[in-house]
C-alpha cells in the first residue's frame, strides 16, 4: 500500500502546481483562429506565405541544391501572397492564384526572354506593366493579383541573360505557387462572413415584410420595419460589405448579383415612400399588386439560400393587369381625388417594377437562361452574352484617359519602365529592388505618394542598419540564416501591413538580406545596395507621381460626377420631349448616361481608398450616384414598347406641364454640374418642378392619362435626388446654392 505521508502530499501539490500555458498565449492564439480584425487576418496570412515560402526555399536550395528554382520559389510565394492582395478567405484566395498560375509561366518566360537588351526589357515593362495594371479593371480579385503578378515578370526581365535556366524558374515558380495554394486551403482558415447573396435574401424578406405591412390597417409601415429597411438596405452598401463578397466581376452572374443587390435597395425604398390612402383603404386592385410584390420578394429571398432560380412568377402579370385598370379612380368610399389616387398607383409601380427586376436579376445571377424579355430589357443588357464579351466591354470601355483605371495603369507602367532603364543603365545591384519599390510605393495621388515613400525610406534605412548588423554578427553561417528566416519572415508579414509601409519596408529588408545571404557570401554592404535601390525607386515613383494626374480621383470623380449630372439632365429633357412630342431622337441621351454612370461609379472606387486632404469638404458623391440609377430605370420604363399607359398622349395643356417641369428639372441638373465643373453656369431655372396635385385648379378639358402621373413621379423622385445633392454638396462646390428649407 502505498504511503500517505506528507512526501505524497508534497508530489500532489507539486502536480497541482505545474504551470499551465500562458492566459494571454491562449487568447493570442483563439484570436488568431477566430478573429476577424486586422492583426488576426495578417497573422493567418503571415503564417500561410511563411510555412509555403520558407518550405519552397529550403526544398530547392537544401533538399534539390538548386539556387535559382530556390530563388524563384521564394519569391513566387511572397509574390502572390504577400504581395498580393487578393481579397476573400483562403480558399478563395488559393481558387484565383491557380487560376492565374498560367499566366506566371508567361510572364517568367518572357522576362527570361527580354532581358537580352535593356531596351527589350524595358518595352517588355511598358506593355506588360499596362496590363496587367489596367485589368484591375475587370474586378478586385484580378486587381488584388496583378502586383503578385508583376514581380514574376520583374525577377527574370534583369540580367544575366541566361534562357538556359528557365526550366529551373518556372520549376521554382510552379513549386511555390503550388505550396502557397495548399497553405491557403489548408492553414488556419478563415471566419465564415455573409455572402452577397445571403444580405440579398435577406433584403428581400425584409421588403415581403413591408409589402405584406401596407396591406393591413393602418396602411403604412411601423417605425420598426422602416427602422429594418433601412438597416437591409444599408448592409448591401459597397462599404458595409467585405471586398471578397463584393460582385464587382465583368462576368453575367457577377453583373446579375450586383444587379439584385441594387434592386432590393430600390424596392425598400420605394416601398417606404408609398402614400397612405384614405379612411376607405387601398383599392382592392392596389392590395392584390402589394400581395404579389410579396409573394415575389419572399420567392426571390428562397431562392437566393438555395441557389434555385424561382421563375419569373405571376408578378410581371398582375403588374400588366394594374396598368390597365388604374384608371379607376379611388373607391366611393374614399374621399380623394384623382390625382392623389393616380400618384399612389404610379408609386406602388415604382415599387413593383423594383420587384420584378429583383427577381429577374436574382435568376440571372443563379444560372436561369435569360428569356427574350430579359435580353430586350435595356436593364438587363448583359444577359446572354458570354464571359468573354463581357470582359471585353467593361476594359474597351475603361480604354480612356478620363477611366482611373487607365490612368493607373499609365502612371505605374511608366514608373516601372523608368525603374527598369535606371537599373539597366547604371548596372545598378540587385536592381529589381527599385522596380519592386516603385510598384509598392507609388500611389494615386502625388501627396500621398509622397506620405509613404518618406515613410519608406525611414522604415528602410532603418532596416538596413539592423540588417548589416546581422550580417556582421552571424558573418556566413547559413544554420543561423535559416533557424532566423521563419521567424522575422513571420513578423514582416504580420507587422508590416497592420504597422504601415514604414514597418513592412523596414522588415523586408531583413528578410531579403538574410535569403541572399544563404544564396551567396553576402557582407553589410547587401543592405547599403538595398537602402539605395529603394530610394532610386522611390524617386521614380514621385517623379511619375508628379506628372501622371497627381490629383489622383479626387479631381477626376469631380468632373465625372459633374458629366453624370448633364447626362442626367440630358435624359429629363430627351424623356419628357419624347412623352409630349413623340420624338424618337429623345432615346439617344441614354447611352451616354450609362457610360458616365459607368466612369463615375469606378471614380468613386478609387476615391474611396484615397487620403482626404485636409480642410477639404466632404461631398455625397453617391447620392449623385443613385440619382443616375433612378435616371436611367426611370426613362427605360417610361419610354418601355408596348405600354398601353405610354400610348395615350396627355392633352395639350397637362403636355405642357410635363415639358416645363421636365425642363425646369433638367436646368437644375445642368447647374449643378456647370458649377462642379468650374465653368460659367447657365441662366438659373425659375422654379422646382413637382407632380402636380388635387390642389391645382387649373381647367384641363380631360384629366391626364396614367403615363402623366408615371412621368410625374419620376420627375419628383429626381427632385428628391437633386435636394440631397444640393445639400450634401453645396460646402463642397463653391456658389452652389443650398436646399431652399422653406
């Protein structure tokens, strides 16, 4: 039996008392795990880049004895993840960096290829630099990829000319790239975040809610619902949603989801801005509509969580329906008159064709086969074509100097190629240090260009100085380079993009001189070489800086929000011309909105990612944004085929409202856009327009037909427009007048 006494109380506590790990360790690593904030992501990421990495390196110097598959494993490694930033989880990530594995074996071997001349590589720098810089273009996975992408061709394009070695590179870059694919798959995944689709869905039953609402007394929605679709339609905002859910592709379904996401917003909406009949209730007509503008929403949200497309349904019949029978008036019981009645029904439409083009848009971006009403529908232009096609519009299109994405990819095409002549002319070491320092530094806008590269540079010299003291100390010994690379590799990756540019240029450093160091004797004067490279770059990249658009957006996005609202202008003036002449010319101002829609909306990306300067007002440029939206469904559905509403021409007297308001509109949109555009404004319009109401008195030989009051309700909707652009703007732009508050 063993003994009781006090030894074996003394081991017992002995054991009780071992040491547990470390609360804050713990914590540290359920944070990595789990964390969604910025140091948890750039720690899984810098764990992912360093176990892929590290293990393609030592795999090809150590384990195949091979300096240049080494080399180029390395760096592929670091290039597509560290370089990189590819928005999404980690299998996402790991999905587009297969993808473009392809497109690495072209641009090594054509660096491989160019560095026979300087002269080639620089050309070689100029049009590939384009490139891949503007087909950032096509969507934020392909932009985030592109630097990554970049460097494989920068790494070959210097000398030694050696062609002999490129079955080692491209073995290198391959083994990298496949290791970085399986870290990313398999390490650390990430958090699960809301899809696109799921907050879609989730707007749309939020909508079935308050369809369903207006049709119980008291006839309106609660503070609670409204409170709630405010809140769904603030989560599908491009700033509320993660980059990686964002549907920014060229793509249909891509082009298709982002289309339902807008089109819920509208339909919430709109449907908060339904007028509340009067003590008799809705009209039994107008209670089927909302029933069905529910029925549709609540479809479209079961659908979107089981990715089955619903159908078109019975909402595009009872809206055809309703058209043909709004001409009833009110019912008897209901003291209102015609036109109040006609201007509820024209915006109960408003909300029912945002319903049909949800559940349209839905179906298009879950597979259906668009039909021929999808592919005749102006709205859903992008149906029925190919991927292919698609890519090639959105980049045709962005193939301008007024397209940041252009004028991007100018400014760093220009700076890598000046970076590659330096380098090439003055036989500079390791000279792709410079290009790679004018590719990570150079930024849109001059000032904050050169915010960073002085940061940069301090962060540099700094690292520098630490890493010719590492080199002096350890002096060749390639065991102590390599137990010392994981580790301030590790720190580099997660350090450096939650500290700034100064830390993570500061820490590269290191890195790069300990990796040369294992690939050649290397002395302090390593890091004296990658101190003046980067400052070479970084001259480069102000330089280039200063003379490609140094404003950056911020100018560009002023003067494409002042063309956005002539354009706007352009199509009232062309709209109301059309209800109240006939003409068809009034159709050709469309086209030209959505090509200014389409420039502003990528001006406002890139404006969203720059500095503000100080002392600078803010301006709701997205009001302006929404504003062409309304614009542009609004004149589509006015001047639709086939409308038996649009076949009844109103009479002369209600035609002449229609034009005046629709022309005293159109100058109020031409004056804020002259002003925004810093030219001499036209003749201020005498008034603002509005639907007219039971309150006029004026004599009319017959009340107007439907398609008066659909054009009024627009006309009014874009005032609305107008008076939250005025008012968010009129600090912003100097001699814009302010909302008149009376």
């Amino acid at each position: 039996m063993p003994a009781m006494g006090p030894e074996a109380d003394s081991g017992s506590t002995t054991a009780r008392a071992r040491p547990r790990p470390a609360p804050a360790l713990r914590r540290t690593a359920t944070k990595l795990r789990h964390g969604t904030g910025a140091s948890a992501c750039a720690g899984r990421r810098a764990v992912r880049v360093t176990a892929a990495s590290v293990a393609a390196f030592y795999t090809g110097l150590y384990g195949l004895h091979e300096p240049v598959t080494a080399t180029y494993a390395l760096f592929a490694a670091v290039a597509m993840a560290g370089l990189s930033r590819i928005p999404g989880t980690g299998r996402q990530r790991a999905a587009v960096v297969i993808r473009v594995l392809p497109a690495g074996w072209i641009l090594v071997t054509a660096g491989t290829l160019l560095a026979v001349h300087t002269w080639a590589a620089v050309a070689g720098m100029l049009v590939i630099g384009f490139l891949l810089a503007f087909a950032a273009a096509a969507g934020p996975r392909l932009a985030g990829a592109a630097p990554g992408l970049q460097l494989l061709y920068i790494l070959p394009c210097f000398p030694p000319y050696a062609p002999q070695t490129l079955g080692e590179r491209l073995g290198g870059a391959t083994l990298g790239i496949l290791l970085l694919v399986l870290a990313e798959s398999l390490l650390l995944p990430d958090p699960p975040t809301t899809s696109y689709r799921t907050r879609s869905a989730n707007a749309a039953i939020t909508a079935a809610r308050c369809a369903s609402e207006l049709t119980h007394p008291p006839w309106t929605l609660s503070d609670e619902t409204r409170s709630a679709a405010r809140s769904a339609g603030e989560a599908l905002r491009p700033f509320h949603v993660p980059e990686s859910q964002r549907p920014a592709g060229p793509g249909p379904r891509e082009r298709a989801l982002a289309h339902t996401g807008m089109a819920a917003r509208v339909l919430l909406a709109r449907l908060q801005e339904v007028p509340r009949p009067g003590r008799g209730g809705p009209h039994p007509h107008t209670l089927a509509l909302l029933l069905e503008v529910a029925s549709s929403a609540r479809r479209t949200a079961a659908a979107l969580r089981t990715g089955r497309p619903a159908g078109p349904g019975r909402l595009p019949d009872a809206l055809a329906a309703y058209r043909r029978l709004r001409t009833v008036p009110a019912d008897s019981a209901t003291p209102e008159t015609t036109s109040t009645v006609m201007h509820r029904q024209a915006m109960l439409m408003e909300a029912a064709y945002a319903a049909v083009t949800l559940a349209t848009a839905a179906d298009l971006a879950l597979g259906r086969r668009p039909g021929p009403t999808e592919t005749q529908d102006g709205s859903f232009w992008y149906a029925g074509h190919s991927t292919i096609r698609l890519w090639a519009h959105r980049l045709v299109g962005h193939l301008s100097p007024r397209s940041v994405y252009f004028q991007n990819a100018v400014r760093i095409s220009l700076a890598l190629a000046a970076a590659r002549t330096v380098a090439g002319v003055d036989s500079l070491p390791h000279g792709f240090w410079a290009m790679l320092a004018a590719l990570t530094l150079i930024r849109t806008t001059a000032a904050q260009t050169g915010a960073i590269v002085r940061q940069a540079l301090i962060g540099t010299l700094l690292g520098a100085l630490a890493a010719a003291a590492l080199l002096v100390f350890v002096k060749g010994n390639n065991t102590a380079y390599a137990v010392a690379l994981p580790v301030i590799m590790l720190a580099t990756f997660w350090i450096g993009p939650t500290r700034g540019v100064g830390w993570a240029q500061g820490m590269f450093t290191l890195v790069v001189s300990t990796v040369f160091a294992q690939l050649a004797p290397a002395t302090w004067h390593l890091a004296e070489f990658r101190f003046l490279d980067v400052l070479t770059g970084s001259v480069i990249g102000l330089v280039i800086g200063l003379l490609a658009w140094p404003r950056g957006a911020q100018e560009e996005l002023r003067r494409d929000i002042a063309a956005l609202l002539g354009a706007i202008a352009s199509t009232v003036t062309s709209t109301t011309s059309f209800l109240t002449q006939g003409h068809a010319q009034a159709q050709r101002g469309r086209p030209s909105l959505q090509h200014a829609l389409t420039l502003a909306e990528s001006s406002f990306a890139q404006y969203q990612s720059e500095p503000r300067r100080a002392g600078t007002p803010v301006a709701d440029w997205q009001a302006t944004l929404m504003a062409g939206h309304h614009a542009l469904r609004g004149s589509r559905r006015l001047l639709e085929p086939g409308d038996p509403a649009a076949s009844r021409w109103p009479a002369p007297a209600y035609r002449a409202e229609l034009a005046r308001d629709g022309a005293e509109l159109a100058g109020q949109y031409e004056l804020v856009a002259t002003l925004l555009a810093g030219t001499r404004p036209p003749p201020a319009p005498s008034g603002r327009p509005g639907p007219r109401r039971a309150e006029d008195t004026r004599p009319h030989a017959a009340p107007p037909p439907p398609v008066y009051y659909d054009a009024e309700a627009w006309l009014q909707g874009l005032t609305l427009d107008l008076d939250r652009i005025t008012e968010a703007t009129a600090e912003a732009v100097a001699g814009l007048p302010p909302k008149d508050k009376d």
